[in-house]
C-alpha cells in the first residue's frame, strides 16, 4: 500500500508501462492503471483527456484536490457529485467557500457562485456573479441591501419588462413597488403594488404597501377600500389605516450603509448639518437617484398629529411644492409620513449671510427684483408669504435670489382674518399682521420694504425691543438719511411700502418692480468694465473712461474706473475660438471667478456685437451673464456658471420630469432674446452646461463668429437637438417634436397627443416653452392614470 498522492508504482505497474500506453494513445487504460496504482492525480489528468469527468472527479476526489474535483464534476453534469462536493469545500471554512466560489464563477455556474460569494459576506462580488448569470432578482436583492437602490431598480424594471405572471415577475412587481414607494415615487410605486397584490404569493404585502402609498397620495378613501379587502386575506393587519402606517414607515426610515452615513428613505444620503431649530433640523444630503445636492429638511416630532409646528411643515410642503419658478427655492420630493421635505441646495447662502459684508446698491436692486420674481408667482396663486426676512432669502450658485421658507404662508380665502396666533417674525412684520387684521399681498409687500430698508443700510428701520409699539405707531426714518451714498430715489419706494395703512401701498407687486428699475444709481448702474490684471499692460484707451451704448441708446455697460485696474486677478487660461482666447479670473472686488473673452482680430465684428448686446438685455437665470465690455480693446467680462457641458451631464437618459424641467427652462432662457428680435445662434453640447440640480446654463462667451443665416429657428431647433441625444432618439432633428410627443407620453390619450402635435411647430422660445408645457401635463395626466 501507499500513503495517499505517493503510489508505490514498482508494486504494481512495470517500469514503463504506463508511458507505453499513453504513447500509444491508450488513455483509458492508462487512467485505470495509475487508478489501480493509486496514483489518483495522474490518473485524473488521464481521464480528463478522455472527457471521463466523473472518474477524473472521482479520483482528484481521492486525491484530496476537492476543488479539482468539483470542476470535473460541473463538467460530467452530475449534481449529486457537484452537490457533495460542494457540501465537502464549505465544512472546510472560509478557504473551501473562497476555493467552490472560484470553481463555479469558471466554470460560468453564477447562482451557485453568488451563493458560495454570499455565504462570505462578499456582496460585491455575488452582485456580480448574479448579474453574469442574469439572476437579477438576486443581484436587485443585494443591490438594496447595499443601498445601490438605483441599480437595483433598473434590474427589476428589466425583469417585468417581462409582462406576464411568473413567480420571478410577480416577485419583481412587488420589491420594485417596495422600492419606488422608499424613492417616494408614489404613482409609480402603486401602479406595481396594485399587480402585485393580485396574486397570491405577493398580495399580503403588496396591500400592505399599497395602503401607505395611496394615503401619501392623499387617497384615503381608496386605502381604506383597500384595507378592509386586504384583512380577510391578512387577519393580523390593523383595523386602522394610521396605524398601518405607522408599522410600515419601519420600512421606510433612515438607513446606514457601509461608510455608516445615514441614508433617508433609502435615497438621501446625509452629508452635513446645515442648521436645527425647536422643530427640526436641515442637512445638506446626496439625492442618490437624482445624483445632486440636495437639502433636506427632518421635522423632528413627526408622531404629533395636530401639533402646530408640524402643521406649518406640511403646509410649507404643500405650498411650495405648488410653486415652480426660478426665484422660488424648488420642493423635490415630501413625505408626510416620515416628516421630511427635500429641497432645492441653496449654494449661495442666505440674504442674512450676506448683509454681514454689506452690498452695494446694485446688488440690492438685482436681489429685489428677483424678490419679487418670486413673490408674484406666490400671490397669483392667492399664497401669501406672511415671513419675508433675510433668513428665508437665499441664492444659488449664479447670484440670483429664491425665496423660501412657505412654513407660515397664508391662503388667500374670501377675505377672511388670520387664525391660529401670531405667526412671523415681529422685526418684519407688518402692522395688520401684528393685529390679526385681513391680510392682502400688500402684508408682503411691507416686509420687503423692512427686508430692503435693512440691505441698503445695514440696519432694521425700527431697532426693537417693542417691535410691536413701532410697527403699529412709529414713523420709519428716510432710508438715505440713513446710510451715506444712497440714491434719493430710493425714498419714497420705502416710504409708500413702510405705511401703515396697507390700502396705501404699492396694489401690486409689477408696480413695485417698475419703481425699483427706474431706481437710477448713478456710477453703479451696472458692474465695473473690465480692465486689464497687472500683469498685462494697461494701454491709454483702457485707462480713459468710456462708455458703450446699447444699440437702443440706453447703457448697458458702466464706464472704466482707474481705481479698478486690479480687480481682475489670478488669470487663467482655458481656451480659445477661431476669433479670441478665454480665460479664468477672479473678481477681487466681488470675490467671485469670471470668465474674460478678448478678441483677437481688432475686436468684435458688427454682428457679434450686435450678439453681445442681446445677450446682456436678455440676460436670466439660465443665460449666462455679461457682466462688463470693453469695446475699445474688445474685451468681455461673464460670469462664470458652475455646472458639466450638457453632454457629458448623463451618464443615461434623465426621467421624463427631469427632461421636460431641463427642455422648459432652456426655452425660457433664449424666448428674452427671441422677444427683441435677436438669438444665440451657436446652441451645442459645448455652449450648455448642467449644474448638480439639473439647472442648465447656456453660455454667452466662446461663441465665435455670428453663423449666417441664424435665426430663431435655429435655436429652436438646436435645443430640441439638445434633447434628442439627452435621450438617445434616433432620427432627424426636424422630427424629433413628434419623437418627444411619442417618448415623453406614450401613455397619454389619443386626443392629448393629438392636441399636441395640433400646435403649431415651435419657432421661437415662447412657443418652444408652451409646447413643453404642454407635454409635460399631459405626461403629468398619464402618470396619474397609469
């Protein structure tokens, strides 16, 4: 005999007879020799040549080479062999898992290696063994337990692709229902609750889920339907609708994931606390699903129903979320149940963080009007703000100012008087607000004109500590005999705004604009042209002051100030076109980056100019700014937009809300140059840049030459182009509007989609952004019926 893998081959085989057989091809004799011989190795290796995997698995077995063994066995397709073998690597531990795990992903066996992958805690790699093996089902389980609900969702969207009634698709409707309910994606979530609560494998929880999802609908009436149908079924469910809820949102609330970051309804993932209050507290958090900053607002009482603090929350939830505008900070999602609301991440800061360095009058005009921008879109919905104050004024990333904070806002209702205390801030509130008096918009109206008093000057027209004695009886002081410098036309705007009878002000807020732009400012009208970084010499033309005209008479740009020869500092240069060469700076004065553009060839040609203007006076929120020119020496001064070029902003097409926001807000930003008979002319992946939130910007400097023979319609139609390859569509750009219509609402009715393609073909950006508005609500429609 011999010890095990050491034959004593003398006993048994003569001297060269087992290399005669295998030199004579005999394999199968030669296996069985060396098998007799106890030379188990040699022999296995013989009888794979011969395709004998099973006596190969038997012998490595003998052998001792179980992971050699199992691969021979995977081979014979024998599964009780595979099976007992597999058995004999896990009871030695984590080095025979580790050896069976290797052996099966080889060997392409990916359920059985996403097992043995599993049973080692390696998540990672049995996520990918089981999307090998398209075992999306269990690569989706994993995904979530991970967090990765994103990927998890895309394979179980593939999954009931499917659209019958197998287990593995009945089973997907419900996590994918599960899933999208813990994204807050209601309609969606219930639309794969309702399938999946019709068989029987998947009712019980399915009706669970379904009742959460349809009162954060607001339909209580269907969940309560549904709840008194579900407990014949699931006797062990509560008999109340609320109390489901409450034993359900467990599965909903906060989770960590392996950097232990704290993760809210398995989509925002927390990152840093911004501020907390009595009630709550805000963070600025990662939108997983969205990939953008987000902040995020976690009321921190949510069990007390009918708590007052907790009724402001809901109600600046459902009011904002009413409201879409650029100068109103955006409500992404809200639940009710978890007592969260996600909002727009105000890069900028607030108002008040600003007032602490002061601010020039111009930027004091540029943030009322974009105020008030705001608070008209609020009263033309018959919403009144009740707490305009510099703590709920806050700017994005480009400047522009967003009101927010609709926590105490009032609804407009047959005149009715305030209910429920006094409600605001006493520094900013106005006289009838203070009594309880009937409220109009001119209550707000009152609190810009504190909110104005306070940004021009520094201080509070009324300097407390009885805020109410000064409100109700005391004369505010003239705001330029308050603060040196001041433009006198300032005075009677917050004199009539500051009055205590609200009959006496300002009726509307478009008459408040009107008198905050004919404000003239003198020297600071506009910003400071640009004039040279030290660096490079200050010729004699740019050191003259000077002005530029617009092409209507009216200035555009200030006049060069010597004392401003270093504004511009720490250029840098990031590239050029056929005709000037661009570069990075920083606006020392402003302490802010800007992009400079000088021409090359003697300045800009006349169309360029003409260009140059337009995009100054059409100048919004999703145009970039020309901030100063020097037409001298052809030089441009922007503002430089944060944000990724449009086609490098996807990784894969956005959803069809995001898509419908994105095409709306870049025909918003080119219908202003439309309306003065002017346009962009060079739209392209390179000329749009997309922020973290999804704000597009299109740029105003790189442009090059006028090309010939733009016009509206070219902008039309490069921004449909824009959002074709967003989308991935195929065909040619003139068709892509009925590609839109087809893609973006499928599923509305025949007569919506007809209705849309009855509109006439967009040419201009006002028309663009009707034809967007109406898809989206018919999108909006078939989502709600889906």
């Amino acid at each position: 005999m011999s010890q095990r893998g050491v034959p004593f081959l003398s006993l048994t085989i003569k001297p060269g007879e087992l290399d005669a057989l295998v030199a004579e091809g005999r394999y199968g004799d030669a296996a069985k020799l060396a098998e007799k011989a106890e030379d188990y190795a040699r022999a296995g290796g013989l009888y794979e040549r011969i395709w004998e995997f099973e006596a190969a698995a038997r012998c490595f077995r003998a052998e001792g080479d179980l992971e050699r063994s199992l691969a021979n066995a995977i081979d014979s397709k024998s599964s009780q062999l595979v099976q007992e073998l597999a058995e004999a690597l896990r009871e030695r531990g984590k080095d025979g898992q580790r050896a069976a795990m290797e052996v099966f992903g080889r060997k392409r066996i990916f359920a059985n290696a996403g097992a043995f992958a599993e049973e080692l805690d390696d998540k990672d790699a049995a996520i990918e063994f089981y999307q090998k093996g398209h075992l999306d089902l269990d690569a989706a389980r994993l995904l979530e337990e991970v967090g990765r609900d994103r990927e998890a969702g895309r394979l179980l969207e593939r999954v009931v692709e499917a659209d019958d009634d197998s287990p593995g698709v009945v089973e997907a409707r419900l996590r994918l229902g599960i899933l999208l309910a813990r994204r807050l994606q209601h309609e969606e979530a219930v639309r794969y609750l309702q399938l999946a609560s019709k068989h029987d494998d998947t009712k019980i929880p399915a009706r669970r889920a379904l009742i959460v999802e349809l009162v954060a609908l607001g339909l209580r009436d269907a969940a309560r339907d549904v709840l008194a149908g579900a407990r014949a079924d699931d006797p062990d469910l509560a008999d109340d609708v609320e109390e489901v809820i409450r034993l359900h949102r467990a599965e909903l609330q906060p989770r960590t994931n392996e950097d232990d970051t704290e993760v809210v309804a398995g989509r925002y993932r927390i990152k840093k606390l911004l501020g907390a209050g009595a009630a709550g507290r805000v963070f600025r958090a990662r939108d997983e699903v969205g990939g953008r900053t987000v902040a995020i607002k976690m009321f921190s009482a949510a069990q007390a129903r009918g708590h007052q603090a907790y009724e402001r929350f809901v109600r600046e939830a459902r009011v904002t979320g009413s409201l879409r505008h650029q100068n109103l900070v955006e409500v992404f999602d809200f639940s009710e149940e978890l007592a969260f609301l996600v909002m727009e991440y105000m890069v900028g800061g607030s108002l008040a963080d600003r007032l602490k360095d002061g601010m020039s009058q111009r930027a004091v005009m540029r943030m009322a009007l974009d105020l008030l921008a705001g608070l008209e879109i609020a009263h033309q919905r018959g919403i009144i703000h009740r707490d305009v104050k510099p703590h709920n004024i806050f700017f994005d990333a480009r400047g522009t100012a967003k009101l927010g904070d609709f926590g105490v806002a009032h609804l407009l209702d047959l005149g009715q008087t305030q209910t429920g205390g006094l409600i605001g801030t006493l520094a900013y509130m106005p006289p009838e607000q203070i009594t309880g008096a009937r409220l109009t918009i001119t209550a707000d109206l009152y609190s810009v004109g504190i909110t104005l008093f306070e940004a021009l000057t520094g201080r509070l027209p009324f300097m407390g500590p009885d805020f109410v004695a000064q409100h109700l009886g005391e004369k505010p002081p003239v705001v330029s005999t308050v603060a040196d410098g001041l433009s006198a036309d300032w005075d009677p705007i917050l004199t009539r705004l500051l009055l205590k009878d609200p009959t006496s002000r300002y009726e509307a807020v478009d008459e408040l604009r009107q008198a905050i732009e004919a404000v003239d400012l003198g020297e600071e009208a506009m910003p400071k042209p640009l004039v040279l970084p030290r660096a490079v010499p200050i010729t004699e033309a740019a050191a003259k002051p000077k002005r530029a005209l617009s092409e209507s008479g009216g200035d555009v740009f200030d006049e060069v100030d010597d004392e401003d020869v270093e504004r511009y500092q720490f250029e840098t240069s990031i590239g050029r076109t056929d005709v000037s060469v661009l570069s990075r700076a920083v606006d020392t004065s402003l302490d802010r980056s800007v992009i400079i553009e000088r021409y090359t060839a003697g300045g800009l040609d006349e169309a360029s100019e003409r260009r140059l203007y337009s995009l100054a006076r059409g100048g919004g929120p999703f145009l970039q700014r020309a901030l100063s020119y020097d037409d001298d020496q052809g030089i441009v001064v922007y503002e430089a937009p944060a944000g990724t070029p449009i086609g490098e902003a996807f990784d894969e097409p956005p959803a069809p809300r995001m898509v419908m926001r994105l095409l709306k807000r870049l025909a918003r930003a080119v219908a202003p140059l439309h309306e003065l008979g002017r346009f962009h002319g060079s739209l392209d992946t390179r000329t749009v840049v997309v922020d973290e939130a999804g704000n597009p910007t299109i740029l105003a400097c790189g442009l090059g030459e006028v090309p010939a023979g733009a016009d509206t319609t070219t902008d039309v139609a490069a921004i449909l182009a824009l959002v074709q390859s967003i989308l991935e569509l195929e065909g040619a750009p003139n068709t892509i509007a009925d590609r839109l219509v087809d893609t973006m609402a499928a599923a509305a009715s025949n007569p919506e989609r007809a209705m849309i393609r009855s509109m006439a073909e967009p040419t201009t950006g006002e028309e663009l952004y009707s034809f967007a508005d109406a898809l989206e609500i018919a999108l909006l429609k078939a989502q709600q019926r889906g």
